[in-house]
C-alpha cells in the first residue's frame, strides 16, 4: 500500500482493492462538497462530526467541556450568536 500525500488531502493506492478506492472517492466527494458550504454551515458540519468521535483528549482545564456547554447554548438560541463581524467591530477593527 503506498500512501501519496498532496497538500492536505492524501490518496491510498492498492492493487486490486476497488472497494478501497471507492471508500477515497466517496470520502473526497464529500469533501469537496463540503467545501462548498458557507462558513456557519461547515462549522456546524464541523461540530457534529466531531461530536460522533470517541473522547481522546484529557480536558485539564474544562477548556473542551465550556466549548462544547456553548456550542449546545448557539445550537438552541442561534439569535444568541455574535457574528465576526460584530467581534472585530467590538475589538476596533
């Protein structure tokens, strides 16, 4: 098995094992279209993916608990979000 690595994405090559190579093509394919989302959609997608993976990093200092507490308070008050533009406005810039 080799693996060819470009920029960020990678492809395996493997003789014979087209179930392989379809696995790569549906998981690029949905990449790509997740790319196409606007930002606030790919970050939801983001989260929620990420929500679906085991628990592997210690939270020492409760940094991930508060992340996630804030991420389920925007997901039932969306009104409730302040947009990046709003921030660097706040922050003068």
């Amino acid at each position: 098995m080799t693996l060819l690595f470009t920029s960020m994405r990678f492809r395996v090559e493997k003789a014979g094992d087209a179930a392989l190579d379809s696995c790569m093509t549906r998981l690029q394919e949905v990449e790509e279209a997740a790319l196409t989302l606007p930002d606030a959609e790919r970050a939801q997608l983001a989260s929620h993916l990420l929500q679906t993976l085991p628990g592997v990093l210690a939270d020492d200092d409760e940094g991930v608990a508060e992340a996630l507490r804030r991420d389920h308070e925007l997901e039932a008050n969306p009104a409730g979000g302040v947009t990046w533009e709003e921030i660097k406005k706040g922050l003068g810039r």
